[in-house]
C-alpha cells in the first residue's frame, strides 16, 4: 500500500453518491486518475507506491462500482453518462486544469471530455487502452451483432435482473472472493487483495458480499459513436499524451486492426504524444506497476513545448 497520505469522502450525485478518495497534498498539481470497468480506484494503490510526491493524486469509484452507490434501474448506461460524473467531479474539485490518467476504458472517457471540455486536460496518460477502442469496431462495421447485445440481450433480461438487483448479493466466504477474482482477472493473491478493499463487504455469518451492482444493471455500453465520429473525437485538439500498452492481449485480427488504427490517429500527427510498451496484461498497472510508473514519471517531466496541430 503507498505511504501517501490518504483521504476518503463521498460526492454527491443526481442520482447518489460517489465515493471519493486522494492520496497526497491537495496545494499539488492535480492526477485524476480513472478506473475501467468492473474496477475500483484501489487499481491504482500499486502503482501509487512508484510515484513521486510531487503531485496530488485523486480517484473514486465509478457508479455501480466499489464504494459508490448503484445507478438507478434504468435503459443502458454508457461511457457517455460516466463522461458527466468526470465533469462533475473536476467542478467538484475546482481545477482549472489537471492531468488525465485513465486505465482502459476511462482512456475513451478522456477522449469524451476533452472535446467537450477542450483545454483542460493537460496530460493524458492512458493505460492500455486498445481493448476499450476495439469494442467501438461493432457500431460501425457489425451493427447486427452491436444492436442485439445492446438491446435484445438486455431487455431479454431485464425483469429476471431487476429481481435480482433488489434481492440480496451472492454471498462468498473471503477465500472464495479471493479465488473467484483471481481467476476473473488473472492476479496473484497480494495483489486482488488489494482490489478487494473497495469492493468486498462484510455480511452476516463471517460472509462477504461484492458491491458492484448485479448483473446486466451494471453492463456500461460504449460510447455509441461510429467510426467517423470517434475519428473526429480523438483529432479534436488531444493534449500531450502517453500511450503506455501491454504487451499481451488475446484480440481477433479484426478487433486489434480497428483499435490500432485510432491509436495511430491519436498519436501518429503530434511530436508531444508517447506510444510505449510496458509487459504484462491488460492489467499491467497492477502486475508491473514500476515499469508502468517509470513512462509516466519520464512523460511528466518533459516540458510541454507545444500544443498538437492537427
């Protein structure tokens, strides 16, 4: 666990709360740094532990995640709402600027808010964020497929779900918890015991219960951009950016084709972008944290010379 001073609170949304935490003192420049899918901001405790003091690190828990309360019963949830819950969170937090450091799919989230919201990311460091942009492959090029997992599939569901949702949560002894995420993420004991701070709770009889919301309740849709628009999304005038990616990840040709050519998009037209590898999984923040660490310590300390032109 890092040695950084840390802070808890929750944020209050529209529809309930976020939960909150920063590591550090808040008088330094800001890190926003954002969870992916069925993850919590504990994903990011490792890598914490290799990164300078110099800087004023905040997270939390994205609706129907770890420590945050559930998003209401509802049709599907995209990236595009959670693109809200950043914005009210930096408004929250009163930054005029800050550095965006996304894992997965809150890489694509970045891309979301930056257009919407131009000039006040200053640095983007995404952590492998080619699996998250090759699931926009089916809006444009397999709409059958995107539409029936999107809707049908849901709404086929929904009642059996909602019922669930409203009934209590699969209960697990601690060892099961440990074992079902070691094996749903493929990490070592340490290091999903780490995980498990944000999003396992005690219940009756010595039993725990996971917090994140049930079933297809917690499903959170891609943006539903077509390629032409995610195109347009990821030209619109990106900051410096670090592109740190594993080296390991099971894609189709397809999937990994699609996803490459936007990264290429995204870093190919500025000298101030960073494509890097670090070895590991998608969740090599985790496995390889000091690697991960040393590109962004190096991308932070190079000046911004200038803006990309595109």
């Amino acid at each position: 666990m890092t040695n950084k001073v840390s802070k808890e609170w929750f944020m209050q949304m529209p529809w309930g709360k976020v939960a909150m935490i920063s590591w550090g003192e808040s008088s330094k420049p800001p890190i926003l740094m954002v969870h992916g899918y069925m993850d919590t901001a504990a994903t990011f405790t490792r890598l914490l532990e290799h990164m300078p003091d110099t800087y004023y690190y905040v997270s939390f828990d994205f609706p129907g995640h770890g420590k945050s309360e559930y998003l209401p019963v509802a049709p599907p949830s995209t990236q595009t709402l959670l693109v809200e819950v950043v914005r009210r969170i930096v408004d929250h937090m009163g930054w005029e600027s800050f550095i965006f450091l996304a894992h997965s799919m809150a890489f694509v989230i970045g891309l979301c808010y930056n257009n919407a919201f131009p000039g006040r990311i200053e640095r983007m460091i995404a952590i492998d964020p080619t699996i998250p942009l090759s699931a926009h492959y089916n809006v444009s090029h397999n709409f059958q497929w995107w539409f029936k997992f999107n809707y049908q599939y849901y709404y086929d569901s929904y009642h059996k779900n909602y019922k669930n949702m409203k009934n209590a949560s699969k209960l697990y002894t601690y060892e099961q918890a440990v074992a079902a995420m070691m094996k749903a993420r493929s990490l070592t004991r340490e290091q999903v015991e780490h995980l498990l701070t944000r999003c396992l709770v005690p219940a009756d009889n010595g039993l725990y219960r996971m917090t994140f919301q049930s079933a297809t309740m917690r499903t959170i849709y891609s943006t539903w951009l077509p390629e032409y628009a995610l195109d347009y999304v990821i030209k619109s005038n990106p900051p410096p950016a670090i592109i740190i990616n594993a080296t390991k990840h099971m894609l189709t040709p397809d999937l990994e084709k699609f996803a490459k050519k936007l990264m290429k998009i995204y870093t190919e037209p500025s000298n101030v972008h960073q494509n890097v590898y670090a070895e590991g999984k998608h969740d090599v923040h985790i496995t390889n944290p000091q690697g991960v660490a040393s590109h962004i310590i190096e991308f932070l300390k190079r000046p911004i010379a200038a803006k990309s032109k595109l």
